[in-house]
C-alpha cells in the first residue's frame, strides 16, 4: 500500500543514509521500522495484560516448594 507521510528533515535524512547503508530502499526501511515498533508495543502489551493477572494472585510461594528449592541450590556449584 502506497501511503504519504511528513517527517522532520533531519530523520528524512539520516533515515536515507540508513537505507543506503543497508542496501535497501527507503520503503523497506520504512517498513522495518514499522514493523519492529508495531512488534515492540506488542509485547509491551502483553506485559500488561499478564501484570493485570499476576496482581491478581497470591505472591507466596509454599514452603514446600520453598524448602525443595532451597536443598536443590546448596548442591549446585557456584
């Protein structure tokens, strides 16, 4: 899809020199980087959602388990 958008000279430019650089053309660049901050504020929200669920619980752990745990770190070398 073809679309037009405005950019401040300087991140026009130095985002050319980029696309030259990697021997791509300014739409794939363009592209990448789309890509990468769409991706990035995907997990972004994912960690929100899972913090909304973690909240929710409990954050104690059972002393079984705690105890099994801790046996199991003194035979670990360090």
């Amino acid at each position: 899809m073809k679309t037009a958008i405005s950019l401040p000279d300087a991140l026009f430019k130095s985002g050319d020199t980029l696309a030259k650089r990697l021997g791509v053309s300014r739409s794939e660049l363009y592209a990448r980087a789309l890509a990468e901050f769409v991706a990035r504020h995907r997990a972004d929200r994912l960690t929100q959602r899972l913090n909304v669920v973690y909240a929710r619980e409990e954050g104690s752990f059972d002393p079984a388990f705690a105890a099994a745990q801790a046996q199991l770190l003194v035979r670990e070398d360090w």
